[in-house]
C-alpha cells in the first residue's frame, strides 16, 4: 500500500487487489485533507481494499466509520429496532455490506470504470448517507476481441448508420489515457436503456442480446445499470446461453459476480445444439475454456445453494 499527494492535495493511498487470479490491479484511494470533517450522517475514519487470505476469496473494501450522534435513529429500524442494513456504492454498482466489528463494514469490490469514480455509504440504496470519497480504477489495454465486442455492441446501441460509424470510430481512438470506451459505451447504454423503456430485445444477426455482450467484455459496471432497470439477469440466447454462461466463457470473473449477486441463477443449462450435444452449465463453460479458477469458483455456487444468498445480501 502506497501513499502520495497530488497536486490537488489530497492524500492518495494505492491498493492492490486482484479481481481474477493472477492479475493484479491498483486502485488509488483518494482522501482530502478535510475527509473526516464533513457534515454527513455516517462518518467514514478510514477505507480498506483487499483481498482476503483466502485466494478463492473475491476483493473486498471495507469501511470504518459510524452513524454520528444526530443520526443514530438511521441506523436501526424504527419498529424492530434490528440494525438496518447499510450498502456501499461505487459508482454504478451497488453491493450489500455486513458488520465485520465494532465500527467496521465490509462489502464485495467489483471492477468499475476507468478513472475516478465516487464511493459512499447509503441506507436507502440510492442517495449518500457518508462523504463521497473518490477511487481511482486503471484503464487496461483492449484485445482484439475485446475491440470486436465493443463494435459490434456499437451496431446495438446505435440503430442509425451513419452514427453507428461515427461511434465505433470514437471508440478505436481510446487508446489515450484521457478518453475510455468504456464511459462511452456507459453514455449509449443510458440512452438505449431510457429509448427503449425496457420493452424492446435489441437482438444482432448471431442473437447475441446487449446484457449478454456487456457480459462477454466484463463491464461489471452495466450489470448493476441492467439489474437497477429491472432486466432479467438470465436473459437467454437461442441456444440456452445466459449472460453468466458469456461471462464464463471470456473469463470475465468480475461480471460473473456482479451477475451473482443480482441473483443470476448459476445452475441453469446450455440448450444441447449438433456441436454441443451435452448441456453445459457456466462452470462447465469455464472449464472447457480453460479458466479452471472461474470455473471452481461457479461450481462452489451449485453445490453451495445457501452461498448465492450469502453473495446477493451479503449476510450470514
């Protein structure tokens, strides 16, 4: 863990997780010098990215803070008078938070957008109940692939053609460290989302659904947009592929558990086709693809039930 100022003079703490085996990402913590003051209803002293000991273990952030003396009352609910669970957001993606200790909340760490993006603390699920502190998520370089999928999501997002061009050439010319496909993608999904008022299935020639590509490239950040629209996780190709069989199938660990937690069902099966004549769950996709640490971790999900309601409430 690395600390620094900028020149903006915030404190910047750098972390180190790893959101797939093997591949470690550095996110900055940025803290104002005046991070503890603020007039807020929860006060958050301090903030922890790790991963567990355990290396099957997902990334998690964890707050130490508490409710400040006016505010006691959000805190516990007015009936029962039971803790009320507390949410961490960053950014688009919101995850359940569990008491760890005295003062001490714990929440899964899903990968997000590059760049800045705000943390906080809600009650509501929605709006701040602490300060919002800034992270800072790396930009990583495209593959070829991820360059496909990104095009042909375009052709989707994007039904004129003249635009679409316009788009996908916007999106080739991410490669400085100003600009990011990813916010831009974020931008055309909002507009299709709100256009299309969940009613229309946006489908390209090979059937490959929106959910289900934003799945392929990993963008844990567009599951949580889709699970706050109301979409089904679950969405099926027309060969029985869900967006967690997509997810598996790329390796994309992150989006794998952002489906899980919007309560994607892991069990379900691939439609047997002439090529494929076996039904395949998404770990079994895993496996085949050679991503054996997803595919453990999709497997524990079928033969622990009770772990998918661990994951989505975050309670044990």
């Amino acid at each position: 863990m690395e600390r620094w100022r900028d020149h903006n003079r915030r404190v910047l703490v750098e972390h180190t997780v790893e959101f797939e085996k093997g591949k470690q990402t550095s996110i900055a913590v940025h803290k104002y010098d005046d991070h503890y003051t603020k007039d807020t209803a929860f006060g958050i002293t301090d903030i922890f990215l790790f991963n567990m000991e355990n290396d099957s273990e997902d990334p998690m952030i964890e707050v130490i803070g508490n409710f400040r003396e006016p505010y006691l009352d959000l805190s516990k609910d007015p009936v029962s008078g039971a803790e009320k669970p507390l949410f961490f957001i960053v950014g688009d993606i919101l995850v359940p938070a569990k008491c760890v200790g005295k003062y001490q909340y714990q929440g899964l760490l899903l990968p997000n957008l590059p760049g800045e993006v705000d943390f906080f603390v809600s009650v509501n699920r929605m709006t701040p109940a602490s300060q919002a502190i800034k992270l800072t998520f790396p930009k990583t370089k495209k593959s070829e692939i991820e360059t496909e999928l990104e095009e042909k999501l375009a052709t989707l997002l994007v039904t004129d053609k003249s635009d679409c061009k316009k788009l996908i050439r916007k999106l080739k010319k991410c490669d400085n460290k100003k600009s990011h496909s990813e916010r831009i993608l974020r931008e055309h999904l909002k507009e299709w989302l709100f256009d299309n008022c969940r009613t229309v299935n946006a489908i390209n020639g090979k059937g490959h659904q929106v959910i289900q590509i934003f799945a392929s490239l990993g963008y844990a950040w567009a599951i949580a947009i889709f699970k706050r629209f109301g979409f089904a996780l679950d969405a099926k190709h027309a060969t029985g592929w869900t967006p967690l069989h997509w997810a598996a199938y790329y390796g994309r660990k992150g989006a794998a558990t952002a489906l899980l937690v919007g309560r994607a069902d892991p069990t379900l099966v691939t439609t047997p086709t002439s090529d494929y004549p076996n039904e395949r769950t998404a770990a079994d996709i895993a496996f085949e693809r050679g991503h054996y640490h997803l595919a453990a971790y999709l497997a524990d999900f079928i033969k622990r039930p009770e772990k998918r309601m661990c994951i989505s409430t975050h309670q044990q």
